[in-house]
C-alpha cells in the first residue's frame, strides 16, 4: 500500500506531468489521472522492482539455509532484502511522520523492524517483500481500472487540418478557432466538435458513447472530436473551442469522480488514521499484559504484539472500497455511461423509486405528423400545404412534424402572408388568398363558431384518447384537425420490465405533456403511476413526494428542461446527452447515447458493485478478526501472519477487478 496508490486514505499522489499541447490542459490542471508514460510506468513498477530485488535476496537466503552455508552470508543476505525493501518504505514514513500522519505504512514498518529486533529478521524481511509486492500488484490492478479513462486522452488527435479557399494546411488543435472548416479525411479521428457542412460518411462513436453501430452523418449533422471518421471525406465547421469539446468534458466528469467517494469509503478514509493509533497502542498493550499479567518472556510477548500490529493493519480494509468503485466507474465509461462518483453508484443500488420522464426519455421525442382530419371542400394534401406554409418559419416541434411531412409526400409549396404569431392562441396567415389559422382545439369556437366546433369535439377526444396531441386548423371557415405522436422507444418497455425484476418499488413518470397523452404512454409501458400537465417546478414538487412515500429516488431525464429534477433528486440521470452541456452539468450519472436499457444496466451494474464492495469489506474485517484472535493468543507464526494479512489484501484487489467485466449488451 503505498503512496502512488492514491485512492486510500493515506495515499500521497504523484505530481501529474500534462503535455503542454494537450487538448484538455484548461480541464483540470490538477487531476493525478494522467500522468506522462514514464510517470506511469515507473508508478505501476517501482514496488515491484523492490520486491523482486528483496525477494531474490530472501529466496537465496532460504536456499543457502536449507544447504548448511555459513550464516553469515544469508544474514548479509536478509541485511540486502531489509536494505531494498526498508529503505523506500522508511521514506515514505518519514515523510508522513512529518506531517503528523499515522497510517498502515507505520504499521508494516514497525512490524519489521520489531521482527527483527526479536531474533526474527528473515521474517521481517519478509513483510517488508511481500508488503511492497502486495503494493506494485495494488498499484497494477489500479492502473488497469484507468485505462478506460487514460485512453480518453488518446483519442483527439493533436493537430487538425485547415481548409481555406481550397487550399489545407495543418495546425497544431490549440490554433484552430471557432467558426474555421477542418477536414476530415477517410480513416482520421475527428479534432474538434462541429457541423458538417461538406460530404456524407459514417462517425464511429463508440470510444466516446459506448455504442457499437456507426452512425451515418451528413450536412446539418453535429460530431464530436475523438470519433472516428470511417468513409467519404468530412468538411466541418469548428462550434467548440478544442478546450470546451465534449470529449474534454467528459473526460473533466470522470476525473473528477474522485471528489464523491462511496460512503463507505468515505468512512473508511475518516477512521483510517484513528486506526492505526489504536492499533499501535493495542500491539503496545498485548506486549505490557503478556509480559506483566502471564508472565511470558519479553521476545514472547513481544511475538504477540508484533503479530497483532501486522495482522490488525487495515490494508484490504482501505482498498476494499475505493479499487471496486474505480473499475466499475471504469466498466460503465467503457459502456458510455459517466458516472461522476462513487456516492451515485452506491445510491442507485439503494433506489426504490425511478422517475422517467416522457418526451425524449421514455419516447424518442421525435414527434410525427400522424393524422389529418380535412373538412368540407379541401383534401388532406391541400391542408397539409396550407399547414406548412404557416409553419414553415415555426420552431415549434409541432412544427418540424408539419414540415417533415410535408416534405415526405413530396408536395409543391405555396407561401405566406400576413403571418403572425398569436401567443397562447397559435398562428396564423394568408395563404392563396385564403385566411388559415392553427391553434388549440379548444380555441375553435372563436374561428369557426359553437356548432361547428362541437362537431369536432367528439374526434379530438378519440384522437387524443390514443396518445396524441391534437392542433386545430381553420382554412376561411373549413376546419379541420391535425394529430401528432411521439414515438415510444422500443427498448422502453424492456427497461421497465428488468427495473421490476431487480426489486425497483416503484416506477413512474413525471411529463409536462396532456393528461390523456401521458396516460396512454404510462399504460402502454406498465408504468406504476404518472403525472402530467406539469411545470419544471410542478415536478419537483412530483420528486419531493415520491422521495417521501417510496425513499431513495433516480430520476431520468433530458437533462435540459428537466435539470431542476435532475439537480434535486437523490441521483439524476441525463440521457442521450452527447454535447449537451446542461445534462452533464444538472445529472450525477450521464448517458452518452439514446439507450433507454442503459438505466436498467446502471441499476444492475450498481448492484453488482455493492455486492462485491460488501464481499470485500467482509473479507478484510473477517481477515483480521480471526487473525487478531490468533495473534493475541500467540498461536500464529509471523510468516503465516505476514501472508495472511498481504494475501487478503491482494484478494481484494483482484475481486474488486471483477467489475472491469461487464454485460455491455443490454
């Protein structure tokens, strides 16, 4: 356990050595996950140098022991494995001693240093080799759990090409503003976030989202620097400064997940100084009562005591927690899912609500133009030309659905005079000589008269009855209805269905959308409830209530009209989010991409993680429990304590590794 291993308690980090070109220098300066090359390997490798270097000693030690050669030189020996092994670990010591901190570093080194002071230096020696190899296999099993984070820095590439007036050149990605055009050619990594204003290709996102399909892109399409560009040439034009891309803004969420440790480790963290004082003064004890109380010899007692320091020495205890966290924030970045600490994962494996909400969470917030009700003299195609020639200027979603359907049926436009828009009233204009109004059902009276407008009521009502959103249109006093819908995901009712299976009490869904529409989406997804027609402030009253009938709360959302639900709830969960920088900001967790399953993997994969943190836990205290007993007792040899308590530690590590492994299917 030593200091480069910066996730426990006592861990001193190595200085990070950023490259003065790197994309993400305005980041965070200060984070230790990326160190330069050399920095890492001589991190991941100096314990296990000293190790190998005192445990070559040692071996050759107990060798010429079991050949009868002269003491003398397996002492020399056993002196060398001491030197390698000590003089590291001394240095560390002294360091923290310096600053008044007492940790398990202490404790080891006073185990060995006591071992040898009772006749036993082979076996101080010992501690001391496998305490420093137990650290190198720490510090490897650490390195690993951030290679999905390190790559990220990997991925934008470190110059970008200028296209000016034909003309390319190639500039170093600190140099390039926004609003120039990059190319992009076949097989390169994109530089920067953009829009495609030039050429069709495929964007391969899955370093950045997790998500394994390519996805096509053309002209009006954003992309994002680190995915790769698979086919046809790319023309962009820069929108972000290479500082705020959204690949530099995830990789500033996932270094500072560090910042929310899990409860536990935060427990851990706490106590782990007072520990090791009592441990000291426990050892302390047991040597003064055997000594004193029974009546043992003073290298008995002392046997006792120094079994005790390196037996009850909390090293599996403090990594338990933190290593297990780190991979599975790990696993989940593989997946395209950031999770922004520990804390979050520990809470949703605690959730007994979730709370969806619709458009563009449960459904996938593209809304389509599914119905025309003409009436009198003028066709379906006649309407709907009328209705885009007032919409077309509209940035309304309703709009947009008029627009693309228009545009479907490969109609002839006609354009608009007169237009205006009537808040709260809708819109209207002249067109061909003909008055067209689009609004509210509601509103029809006033356009078209009582009678007329009744006539329409009992058609609203069954349109709206299938969970759709109905607008009027009045072309002179011809009225008709225009229906919308927005789709359901298809993976929506599989994600609620696997959230009932992993024990989630209760589902529901909070939308600002019509009463009737949120009700046909919640029963067609089995939902336990929903609530609709509501403000932003409406549903963090809806959050608060669910979080004081049911408990612990996760609540899905777009992570722009819902940040305050996001920001509120006990962990807030932005999907889709890929270049939106309020959900990154609002959510603790953030989902890369439009999978609904994801939140279902999420909560299984959490639970998984408590599963493992809990094994680990009860292994370290179960671990030096019974070897405290033992050691008091005097009935455990100092190898057999040595290995013990290094052994557990190791365990620990490698069962935390476990969560690099994960189900990315569903």
């Amino acid at each position: 356990m030593h200091d480069h291993l910066h996730y426990s308690a006592s861990r001193t980090a190595l200085k990070p050595v950023l490259s003065e070109q790197s994309v993400f220098d305005a980041v965070d300066s200060s984070v230790d996950v990326f160190y330069t090359p050399s920095a890492r390997w001589i991190a991941r490798c100096t314990d296990l140098f000293v190790a190998g270097g005192a445990g070559v000693c040692l071996l050759c030690a107990w060798i010429l022991s079991l050949v009868a050669v002269a003491p003398p030189l397996q002492n020399l020996l056993i002196l060398l494995a001491f030197t390698i092994a000590g003089i590291p670990a001394l240095s560390v010591v002294w360091g923290k001693l310096k600053k008044f901190r007492i940790d398990v570093d202490l404790l080891m080194l006073l185990g060995a240093g006591l071992a040898a002071f009772i006749g036993s230096p082979f076996e101080g020696a010992l501690l001391l080799f496998l305490f420093s190899l137990s650290g190198g296999l720490e510090g490897f099993a650490l390195q690993r759990t951030q290679q999905a984070i390190v790559s990220l820095r990997k991925l934008a590439p470190t110059e970008a090409t200028l296209l000016e007036d034909g003309e390319t050149r190639r500039v170093p990605l600190r140099r390039v503003e926004i609003g120039v055009t990059v190319l992009v050619r076949p097989g390169e990594k994109l530089p920067v976030d953009g829009e495609v204003i030039g050429g069709n290709s495929s964007v391969d996102e899955s370093a950045l989202t997790g998500e394994s399909i390519p996805r096509d892109c053309q002209p009006g399409d954003a992309v994002y620097a680190g995915t790769q560009n698979l086919h046809g040439r790319l023309e962009l034009r820069v929108t972000k400064k290479t500082t705020d891309t959204t690949l530099a803004k995830v990789v500033s969420l996932v270094t500072e997940a560090r910042h929310h440790p899990a409860k536990a480790q935060r427990m851990i963290d706490r106590i782990g100084p007072t520990y090791s004082i009592v441990v000291i003064v426990s050892s302390v004890a047991v040597v003064l009562v055997a000594k004193m109380v029974f009546g043992l010899g003073t290298n008995d007692a002392l046997h006792r005591g120094i079994a005790l320091l390196i037996v009850a020495s909390p090293c599996a205890l403090i990594i338990a927690t933190p290593v297990a966290y780190l991979s599975a924030m790990a696993a989940a970045a593989r997946c395209g899912v950031l999770v922004k600490g520990g804390a979050h994962l520990e809470i949703v494996a605690m959730a007994r609500v979730v709370a969806f909400d619709k458009t563009g969470t449960l459904t996938t917030g593209q809304i389509r133009l599914t119905d025309i009700e003409a009436n009198g003299q003028i066709d379906e195609s006649q309407t709907l030309r009328y209705a885009h020639a007032v919409e077309a200027s509209s940035t309304h979603p309703l709009g947009a659905a008029v627009r693309d359907a228009f545009r479907d049926r490969g109609l002839s436009s006609v354009s608009v005079t007169d237009y205006r828009m009537l808040p709260g009233e809708g819109e209207e204009g002249v067109v061909e000589g003909s008055k067209v109004w689009i609004g509210r059902p509601e509103l029809l009276t006033q356009h078209i008269g009582a009678d007329a407008a009744e006539s329409l009521a009992g058609r609203t009502q069954a349109l709206r009855s299938q969970g759709k959103t109905v607008s009027a249109i009045v072309i002179d006093k011809t009225a008709g209805l225009l229906a919308f819908q927005d789709t359901i995901r298809p993976s929506a009712a599989d994600c609620v269905a696997s959230l009932r299976r992993q024990k989630i009490q209760h589902i529901e869904m909070v939308t600002g959308d019509h009463e009737i529409v949120g009700g046909q989406v919640a029963k067609k997804l089995g939902l336990d409830g929903y609530r609709a027609e509501l403000a932003p402030h409406d549903k963090l009253t809806a959050i608060r209530s669910l979080q004081e009938q049911y408990g612990v709360i996760v609540v899905v959302g777009d992570g722009i009209n819902d940040a305050p639900a996001l920001a509120h709830a006990d962990v807030g969960v932005a999907m889709g989010s890929i270049g939106t920088d309020v959900a990154m900001e609002a959510a603790d967790i953030v989902l890369m991409q439009d999978r609904i399953e994801r939140v279902a993997w999420l909560h299984r994969h959490a639970l998984r993680t408590r599963s493992i943190v809990r094994q680990n836990l009860s292994l370290a205290i179960a671990v030096i429990t019974i070897l405290s007993g033992v050691a008091v007792m005097g009935s455990i040899p100092l190898p057999l304590a040595v290995i013990g308590h290094e052994g557990s530690t190791v365990l620990v590590g490698l069962n935390a590794l476990r969560l690099l492994r994960t189900d990315e299917t569903t």
